[in-house]
C-alpha cells in the first residue's frame, strides 16, 4: 500500500511551488490534477508518471467528486506515491476534506503539502497587502452563490475592515456587484479582478463595486478582492468608502485622514 500527497499546486508559476511539492512531482508514480493547474506546473511531472485530469471547467465535471475519491484509494492502494494536484493550497474551496474522509476509511496513508493559495497570488500580482492595517484587520475567503444559495452568505459579518476575497465570481460580473450592493457594500468601494494570476497570461483589472457590472469578463481561472485595500492610494482612503448609514463601530477608528 502507498501513499496519497495532497499537493497545492500554487496559482499558476511553476517557481511558486513548494520546494517540497516540486520533489515529489518529480517522482511520482501517478498524478491526479484539477483541470485548472497550469500547464507549466504540469511540466514538473515526472514523465514516467500517469497524468490523470479530473478537474472541473466551467461548470462541467470530467469525474464525480465520489469517482475522485474512488480512483484515489484504487491507486493509494496499488502504487507508492500518489498526487492529487490541486490549484493554489488544496484546503482552501478544494475540496481536500472529502478525499481525505475516503483516504481514512479505506486506511491509506496520506499527507497534506501546502501550497500559495490563489487569494495570496492574486493579491501579490496586484501589488497589494490583504490587511493593510491603515484598511484592514481581516479577511473573509468565500466564494460567489448564484440563484438562491447567494442568501447563506452572511453579510453581517462584513465590516468596513473587511477584505473580503471572492473565489469563482464567473462571467456575470452584474449579478456579483447586485449582491455586494444588496449586502449593505458601498458602491464606490473599490475592488479588484485578477485573471490567471503570476502567470505569463495574468491581467488586473482595477474597479469599483457598482462599475464591476459594467466590466468585461476575464478568463478563468479569476479572483474578486473587495475592499479599501483594493486601492492604488490607500493613504488618501477615508470613511467615504463606506456606507454611513450602515451602523459600524470600526468606521471612526480605521479611518485615514
């Protein structure tokens, strides 16, 4: 029986993985990836590996999440070393919990590698400080619901300390920018897209909450970061990035005259 490495691929340089992870691309006997690992990190594969893509674009599932999880106890339990190559860090959206579940049921071992997520990626393309403290004193990862699952976000805890990170916005940028309206955001704060982020196709796009519905969509793999460290001057920022009919006690004490 072998062993299942859980590997965080990075958000897309090669030269941003893990020393550690680089090591056992280069060794492993096979590999199972998401359909959004760059292609240069695949080319750290060993080429003696088996390369298997299970990943999931625009909506549509090469594998069930259960099929995934099936593959990786067959060969945990017939090759020695097994990856599943996830983008950014695989404990983040990645779904890491449930093939773990599986890996322990089945008694194989496995071992998480970490990796740069891709709201830390995003955030360095952008040349920017997620907790800025002039800005911010937190960060809320999520990521975007449509239809009628957007009502389990929880908007109360979004203050005007907030950076709030929004994984998979998708193409309709309008239905985005309706719901951080709806959810008491201003709509002069300001906020960011980063496409393809440290890769050679990367693109920023600098915006507002209210101008987003207006933007044009940008590839995937893409990264919506909302808040006042969103700015290129966040010296000059003040208290009119925020909504003041919105009770916030942090309003007076963050702000930057």
């Amino acid at each position: 029986m072998g062993k299942v490495y859980l590997i965080g691929a990075g958000p897309g340089d090669p030269e941003l993985l893990t020393l550690k992870a680089a090591r056992l691309l280069a060794r492993a006997d096979v590999v199972l990836h998401d359909a959004l690992v760059s292609d240069a990190v695949l080319a750290v594969i060993s080429p003696a590996a088996e390369i298997i893509n299970v990943g999931k674009r625009a909506g549509h599932k090469l594998l069930a999440q259960d099929e995934i999880n099936a593959l990786l106890v067959s060969h945990g339990r017939r090759r020695p070393e097994v990856v599943r190559l996830k983008g950014g860090d695989p404990t983040i959206f990645g779904r890491a919990g449930e093939e773990i579940e599986a890996l322990r049921r089945a008694g194989i071992a496995y071992e998480i590698v970490p990796g740069i997520s891709a709201a830390l990626g995003a955030a360095a393309a952008a040349g920017i400080s997620l907790t800025d403290r002039r800005v911010a004193s937190q960060i809320l990862l999520t990521t975007f619901s449509r239809g009628i699952d957007g009502s389990a976000m929880d908007w109360g805890c979004v203050t005007s300390t907030t950076t709030l990170v929004l994984y998979m916005p998708g193409a309709d940028y309008a239905e985005v920018s309706e719901r951080l309206l709806g959810g008491g955001l201003p709509a002069n704060l300001p906020c960011v897209i980063v496409s393809r982020a440290t890769g050679p196709q990367q693109q920023v796009r600098w915006s507002n909450v209210a101008r987003l519905a207006s933007e044009e969509k940008l590839p995937a793999p893409a990264l919506l970061i909302v808040g006042r460290v969103a700015s290129h001057e966040i010296e000059d920022l003040s208290a009119q990035f925020w909504d003041t009919n919105r009770k916030d006690p942090d309003l007076q004490q963050t702000s930057v005259s």
